[in-house]
C-alpha cells in the first residue's frame, strides 16, 4: 500500500470521466469547487434514490440496474478494444471484480444503515490508504480521530446494525483496494477504455445477485428508469464534474473537498430519507471528515 500515491484523486483512471466536449465547456464556466460539490451532492443522492428501489428490487437488485447501466453507458461511449495482454486483462478483471464487490457490500450495507453511517464507514478504506507508510506523528492522530469516530458511531444510539456495519466495512476495505488496483488500471490502458471494460466486468459480477434476488422485477420500467437515474447520478454526472474539476485545481485540494463526502451523505440522509443521526454520530461522521481532510492535506506527493 506504501507504494500509491495518497491523494485519493489519484485513483487513476478514476470513474469519473468526461461525457463530451460540449459537456467540459458548458461545466468549464462553474467553479472548480463547485463541480466538486454538485459531484458529491450527485453521489449522495443517487445513493438516495437507490434506497428507495430496495423496496422494489432489494439491493443487490440496485446494484445490478446500477453497475448494468453505468457499463452500458462507458462502454458505448468509450467502445473500447479487447485486444490486451495477459497482465492487463489481470488487472481489468481485478478492478472490475473489487469493483462489482465494493458496490454489492456497500448497498447491503445501505439498506441496514442511515446513509450517511454507510458512507463513514466506508470512508475508512481510502482513508487508510491515505495513512499507509505515514511517517509524521501527526498522521497517527488524524487514525487516532477516525477510530474514535467509529468508537462514537458504535456506541451512537445503540442501533447501529452489527451486520451493515460489517458490510460498510468491506465495502470500505474494497474501496482502499480499488485505489490501488485502480492506480494500475491507469498504468497498463488508456483514457476510459479500461474503465469501461473493468465496469463491464463490474456488472457481470452483480447482475447475477440481482437476478437470482428480484428475477423479473428488474424489468418493469418503472425500475429501469429509476436504475438508469441512479446510475446518471452515482456514477456519470459526478465522475464527468469531477474530471472538470481536476483540470483546475490541484489534486490533493480536490482530496479535501471530497473529505466533505460522509458530511453531505449524513445532511442528504436527513434530507431525502429522513435519517435522523443522534448528536454522537453527527460528531463522528465529523471526525471522520477531519481525519480524511488532515491525512489527504498532509500526504506527501509519492509514498
């Protein structure tokens, strides 16, 4: 893990990729920070809406309609060549499969947990990633903040499911994985084609889960329509603003605003959703955020 670049933004071809070049000129007149941040609210309502097809189609139902779409999507827009060597489709498939995997634990999780709890614990895998090979004492106390954020999350209110933290839990150690998979993906293809070949991948590993959980029910249209929505929102939308964003600021000051992420998830659940946190939990989706913020901030450019 010390051999990747800490700032999260290096995951490298992130999935946030532009749409078209009309696009990044009409999104070039919006301040970067602002890109950023209609990214994260796109996220986290996405996230939002995919709570409310639970009741349709379970999640892992959700997830298949999410991944399926968002792959049909790169894939038409990058149709990218299947002519690769061993060692890249190795990657591909890694990144696709941690992928696919990362996006199943997370809405288990999601469907026993208030988003925003979700979202903070997930947080946790790129947030050790940030701290992997940390030599400075003071990384040590943004891990010391974000433990004691998950220590205020478990003894919250005493709700707090064992089982959906477990799976937000994977969910984030997938997300450090992802990081680093994806810093490879980068190195072996070329702009969006391994991305979209990995989310291809991606799909093929959930659409059976949400086959065999919801069967026919994927196909009302109701259902593909609200699918494709969350696949617009959690995935195309804010991977395209994110890119923007990227051309204007430096990488490890988009790290920060993205540190922002549990924070918007937590305000967008009590929003949306009506998940109220207690005042303990709110302080340690805060802690979280500051120890994300810090260790990003303070991460040197290659570690």
């Amino acid at each position: 893990m010390a051999t990747v670049n800490v700032d999260r933004t290096k995951r490298v071809p992130s999935p946030r990729f532009s749409l078209t070049a009309p696009a990044g000129r009409t999104f070039g007149a919006i301040p970067p920070t602002a890109l950023v941040l209609l990214g994260i609210v796109s996220v986290q309502v996405g996230s939002a809406l995919a709570k409310y097809l639970f009741s349709a189609v379970g999640s892992f139902g959700t997830v298949a309609l999410r991944l399926f779409f968002a792959a049909a999507v790169l894939m038409l827009l990058w149709r990218p060549s299947l002519r690769m060597n061993r060692r890249t489709w190795t990657v591909v498939l890694s990144y696709g499969v941690i992928l696919g995997l990362m996006n199943l634990c997370f809405y288990q999780a999601l469907a026993r947990l208030p988003l925003g709890i979700a979202v903070t614990i997930e947080f946790l895998g790129p947030l050790a990633v940030a701290l992997a090979g940390a030599r400075r004492w003071l990384d040590a106390l943004w891990a010391v903040l974000a433990a004691g954020g998950v220590v205020l999350l478990m003894e919250g209110r005493g709700d707090l499911n064992l089982v959906g933290f477990l799976f937000a839990l994977a969910a984030g150690t997938c997300w450090g994985l992802y990081i680093l998979v994806g810093a490879a993906l980068g190195r072996h293809t070329t702009e969006g084609n391994g991305l979209a070949l990995g989310m291809a991948v991606a799909a093929l590993v959930a659409v059976p889960f949400g086959m065999a959980d919801s069967g026919t029910a994927l196909i009302q249209p109701w259902v593909l329509v609200a699918g494709l929505g969350v696949a617009l929102l959690s995935s195309v939308i804010p991977y395209s603003l994110d890119l923007e964003a990227l051309r204007k600021i430096p990488p490890r000051v988009f790290g920060i605003l993205m540190s922002l992420e549990p924070a918007m998830a937590a305000l967008i659940g009590l929003i949306v959703l009506q998940e109220s946190l207690h005042w303990s939990q709110w302080i340690a989706v805060l802690c979280v955020v500051a120890a994300s913020a810090g260790a990003t901030r303070g991460a040197r450019p290659d570690v």
